[in-house]
C-alpha cells in the first residue's frame, strides 16, 4: 500500500491547536460514551452512535480547536483515502463468495473437507493451513474471505463450533502474514519506520514463532476435547445436502486457483480476488450450469440456496455485493471519525503523551504496543494504527539508541495482529462479515492476536532480541532500564 499522507506529529501542531492530553481524551470520551449508550444500552447498530461521535468531535474540533470546516473536510478525506483500499476490498470479497457459492467452489471444498478432515485435527489444521496460504499470497484478509468461509463450513459439518474455527483460521492467517514480504502492512511498518523489509522479518520471527507455537497447541486441545462430540449420520446428511444442490468437482476449484496463483506471483489483491469472480461465474455457468445473467445477479444480490440440510442453507446464504453496504458504511463512519481526530491533533497528542511516560526500554516497548493498540481502536484502520506510532515514535526510539527494527516490530506485532479485535474497525468488520462470527464471539479464540502483543511486551522487559544501534546484538535488561531521555 502507498502511503498518501504523512500524518502530523505532535511537534507540528501549532502551539494554539496542540492538544494537552486530557483535552485529547475529551473527543475519545465522546466517542466511547456514544457507542457504549447505543451499541449496549440501546441494543443499535453502531453506524448512528458512530455518527454521533463525528458530530461531536467535529463540533469539538470547530469550535474548541478552532479547526475550519474545511480542515476537517480534508482529515476526513484523508482518512477514507487510507481505508479506501480496505473498501474496495469489502465490496469485492462480498461479490466473490457469493460467485464462489454459485459456482460450487466452497461448496466442493466443504465436501471434500468432510471427507477428509475429523474433529480432531481440523482446528490445528486449519491454523497450519491458513499461515501457509496467507504467507504465500501475504494477505490475511483474502485467506479469511476464501479459505476462510470454507473452512467456517466444513467446521460446522464436524461439529466445531464457528466461533473456534475463525479464532484459528485468524491465528494462521496473521501469523502467515505478518512474516509474508509479500504483505502489504509489513512492508508499511517497514516503510514508515525506515526498516530494511528483511531486516524487519527477521525481528519478528522469534516472537512470531513463539505465539503461533502456543496458538497451534491450544487448538490441538481444543481439537482434542471436540472429538466423538459429532453425530454419526450428520456429515452424511450435509454432504447429500450439498450433492444435490451443486455438480461436486474439482473443476470447481479453477476460480481458486487463480485467485491465489495471481496473489502469489505479486498481483495486488484488488486485482487477483476480481480475477476469482469472473473465474467463478465462469465456472457457474461452465459446471453448474447457471444461466450467464443469473449467475451475475447471484453476485449482485447474493445466494439463497435451499439443499435441504438447514445447516447447510446457513452456512452457503451470502449477501453479495448489495450486502456489503451495510459493512461498508461502518468503516467509512470510523474513517471519518478517525480523519477527525487525526486532523485535530488528538491521536498525534495520545501518541506523544504515551511516549513522555516511559521510563525505560521495557516501558517503551509497552508503550509502543498500548498506544497502537488504542491507535486501532480510535482510527478504525490498521495502516493508522501502524502509521501514526511509527513516526511519531521514532525520535524516541533514536534517544534511547535503538534501532528502528525494534519500532517497526513493535507497531506490526501489536497493530495489524490486534485489528480484528475492534468490532466498528475495518479488520474487525470484515473478518465478522467474512467468517459470518461476531467480533465478540471469536475473539476468546483468536489465541494469535492476543499472543502477539504479550509476547512483544515480554521481550521489551527481559531485553531479549532488543536491538541497539551501537551494538545490535548486545541484549541487556539493565541497560533496558536506564533512565529515560528526555521527549521534548
């Protein structure tokens, strides 16, 4: 992804707009109490609450901040021009799994996967699979709305519970593709950091490897504790049921196949999951023997299938491109809200105070993975979360001498792993939207983003695997606890 703007630091905020930290907190207090009154209290849909903490951070940043009208018009454009690749991405993966429904691609893969796969060894298999795939194509949003969505099916044919098979397609999709050079948010947090790519990589493989071991190794148990728990005559049933409704065959996997060999030779996801429609109603119409119009209007409008197993109509029923509205508008409320905040200065002053309360390298590790924590949930977007800690931290990496491989590890191993947790946030939206499971539901197993942070956090207060610029192999928690410099 290319960076089209450079957000302000909080060093160029002019000194009558600068925001202290508790007029910082004022707009994020509206927008916390606004979705928590509508979200919880009111039971809404979280697109009016957040519409009324864009009015209130707009009015907020008018008239208290002294912003014009138009500056603000600019950060919320600014903004959704960040997300628009994430948009884009919304109203495409929506169109490709209803096409790869019609065209009985996850169908045929739900059936072989219930002949192939048991309790057992589906969770541990499906993490394994996903990190492969999402490495080789470098993108977990595209492995989650493909592979993904068939595994979510083959999951509930077992007897899995949804929630646990998009907790462990989500663990392998990030891990693959934060360790994926082929990835669009490593080679961001690389960029903005000024990180050799490689050099990156290799900074946050150890702690990588060790989430994604103890991720895989909680779905083994729970794998192991799902065995025996299925009906005997119940993969039977599914698989008659999906059998009568779809010609089964692995010409059906043509649009699949493309997809993924385009993702993996470089093309740009936009263009490799555009390729999988038109491949799908290829098929569709090829296979299944779908009329060409009909077959178009199922990408439109969605699927609808009736295979006599209700499980199975559940499972198969997808909105199309006229049901991704409905997501869609939630991430462009939060891009706008987030626009707003950035333009105000407010996320470059939470930024900047969190630096000033570090007092040591573990502090600052901790602080680093906080703040862009806080940065996904209060912009809606990964790249902000990435962008916004990873320059303006950079300075304050540089006085404690370290090198910017530390930085860039600690916005990726804490923003990109931690976007799927915030429901109103793009990450978020689309793997709920995508997997059909509620943010709230799989996150308890999405074992590999809570990991992520934690173990970054631990390698900052043991010193392991800190880099220092006068001697990059030198790993010494006293040193790590050195009195802070100063951030002004």
């Amino acid at each position: 992804m290319a960076l089209d703007f450079t957000p302000k630091t909080y060093d160029e905020i002019p000194a009558d707009k600068r925001p202290s930290l508790g007029e910082a907190l004022v707009p994020i207090a509206g927008m916390i109490l606004f979705l928590s009154l509508g979200m919880i209290w009111l039971e809404m849909d979280p697109q009016m609450p957040l519409l009324w903490g864009i009015a209130f951070a707009g009015l907020f940043g008018r008239y208290y901040f002294g912003y014009a009208w138009s500056d603000l018009y600019d950060g919320i454009g600014r903004s959704i021009l960040t997300g628009l690749q994430a948009i884009l991405i919304l109203f495409v993966i929506y169109m490709l799994i209803s096409a790869w429904i019609d065209s009985g691609t996850i169908p045929t893969l739900m059936y072989y996967g219930l002949e192939f796969l048991s309790p057992g060894i589906f969770l541990p298999f499906t993490v394994v699979l996903s990190a492969v795939v999402a490495f080789a194509i470098g993108s977990s949003w595209t492995t989650a709305g493909t592979l993904g969505v068939a595994m979510i099916g083959i999951g509930s044919g077992l007897g899995i519970p949804e929630a646990m098979t998009a907790g462990a397609v989500l663990s392998g999709a990030y891990t693959g593709d934060k360790n994926s050079p082929l990835s669009d948010t490593t080679n961001l947090a690389a960029a903005v950091t000024n990180t050799e790519l490689m050099d990156h990589i290799r900074a946050m493989r150890p702690g990588t490897a060790i989430s994604f071991a103890i991720s895989l190794l909680l779905f083994v148990v729970l794998g192991l504790s799902a065995s025996g728990t299925i009906p005997v005559d119940r993969i039977a049933e599914i698989q008659g049921g999906l059998e009568s409704s779809y010609a089964i065959s692995p010409l059906t996997f043509v649009p699949l196949v493309i997809t993924f060999a385009l993702a993996f030779y470089g093309f740009p996801a936009l263009p490799s999951l555009g390729a999988g429609i038109f491949a799908g109603v290829a098929v569709s119409t090829t296979v299944q023997g779908v009329g060409f119009a009909a077959a178009w209007e199922t990408v439109h409008f969605g699927t609808g299938p009736e295979t006599g197993v209700d499980l199975t109509d559940e499972l198969l029923a997808s909105g199309g491109l006229e049901g991704s509205v409905w997501v869609v508008s939630i991430v462009v409320a939060a891009l706008a809200l987030g626009g707003i905040l950035q333009e105000t200065g407010v996320l470059a002053a939470i930024a900047y105070h969190i630096g000033r309360a570090v007092s040591s390298v573990a502090g600052l590790t901790a602080g680093t993975a906080a703040g862009t924590i806080a940065m996904n949930f209060l912009a809606a977007e990964q790249y902000m979360a990435i962008v916004v800690p990873g320059m303006t931290l950079q300075n304050l990496y540089d006085e404690y001498d370290l090198e910017s491989r530390n930085l860039s590890r600690a916005v990726e191993a804490s923003g990109t792993t931690t976007s799927a947790f915030v429901p109103w946030g793009s990450g978020g939206v689309f793997m709920a939207s995508a997997l059909g499971v509620p943010v709230i539901e799989y996150a308890p197993y999405y074992f590999f983003g809570i990991l992520s942070p934690l173990i970054l956090i631990l390698m900052g207060a043991t010193g392991w695997r800190i880099f220092y610029t006068d001697d990059p192999e030198r790993e010494s928690p006293a040193e790590a606890d050195a009195p802070a410099p100063s951030v002004e």
